[in-house]
C-alpha cells in the first residue's frame, strides 16, 4: 500500500479562499457572511445557467471541441463489441474517435452530470433571505464570545532580533 501526505480538495480549498475574510470574525458574524455569500452565489449560477442554449456546460462543451480537432491524428482498431469505459464522465479524445467511427453524437456519451439541465438542478432552490441581526429577538443568555487567547508552549521570540555587528 503506498501512501500519500498530499490531499487535494478543489472544492474546499476554493470555498476557504472565497470566506477567508469571514472566518477572522467571531463565529455569528461569520456564519451570517457565509450565508450571504452562498446567497448570492447561487443566484449568480442561476442567471449563468439561464445564459447557455445547449444541453451540455460550456465549459465541457469547450474541452470536447479541442478533443474533437485533436481526433485526426488517431485511427480506430475494433475490438469486437461496442464497450467503451469512460473514467471522468466526458469522452477523451480516443472514445471521441471511436464516436466518430461510430457516426455518433459526442455529446450522447458525456455523463449525465455534466448537463445543464442537472447544473439548472443544483440551484433551483435559492438560499433566503433573513432579517439583519439587530432585528433578531432578545436573548436572556450571555452573548456568545470568542475563545480566549491561550499562550503556546515553547520560548517567546524575542520583540528585535539583533544585527551580528551589535555588542549588546
């Protein structure tokens, strides 16, 4: 078994990136930042997705176009049965072939999941909008604070580091 300390996440490195203004403020604030960020995010996906006329995302729709020039150079040998494996849900520039070769459509062979009627799904239901915080009702409990500030262990830095030429 091989083992790996490197770990990639796009979708959360992304995320992070977008909020990393909020997380420095104290958590209600922040969770309230958040939602308004989600907010409008999807909002925008939705007036993106109303913009495209075809069944396929565009950006998936431009990967397939440069697979498709790509596709001269390659020839096709039959294997027998018409089985092909796709790993990531778009054809690569050798199933494209075989498409060709076949007189079908490419966009037939791209995963269901990369269509715009599934991307029109995913924001069908907008976040929505609450009232502000100084129209929330009174509580009688103590405001939430932030964590208090615990000193690390280990030796102080030392506020000026010293030039080599000091005697002190």
């Amino acid at each position: 078994m091989v083992c790996c300390d490197v770990v990639e996440n796009y979708i959360s490195e992304s995320f992070n990136a977008a909020i990393i203004e909020a997380q420095k403020k104290p958590i209600i604030t922040m969770l309230e930042e958040i939602r308004l960020y989600v907010m409008e995010r999807m909002y925008n996906q939705k007036l993106m997705r109303q913009k495209w006329d075809l069944e396929i995302r565009p950006s998936i729709r431009n990967r397939i176009e440069k697979m498709k020039e790509q596709q001269r150079c390659w020839d096709v040998v039959q294997s027998g049965k018409q089985e092909y494996e796709q790993l990531s849900g778009i054809p690569c520039v050798h199933a494209i072939v075989a498409i060709f070769y076949l007189n079908g459509n490419v966009k037939d062979y791209v995963a269901v999941w990369f269509k715009t009627s599934v991307f029109e799904s995913f924001y069908r239901y907008p976040v929505k909008p609450i009232n502000g915080a100084n129209m929330w009702p009174d509580v009688q409990y103590d405001p939430i604070l932030p964590p208090r500030r615990k000193r690390m262990p280990g030796r102080l830095k030392v506020n000026r580091r010293k030039c080599p030429t000091d005697n002190e």
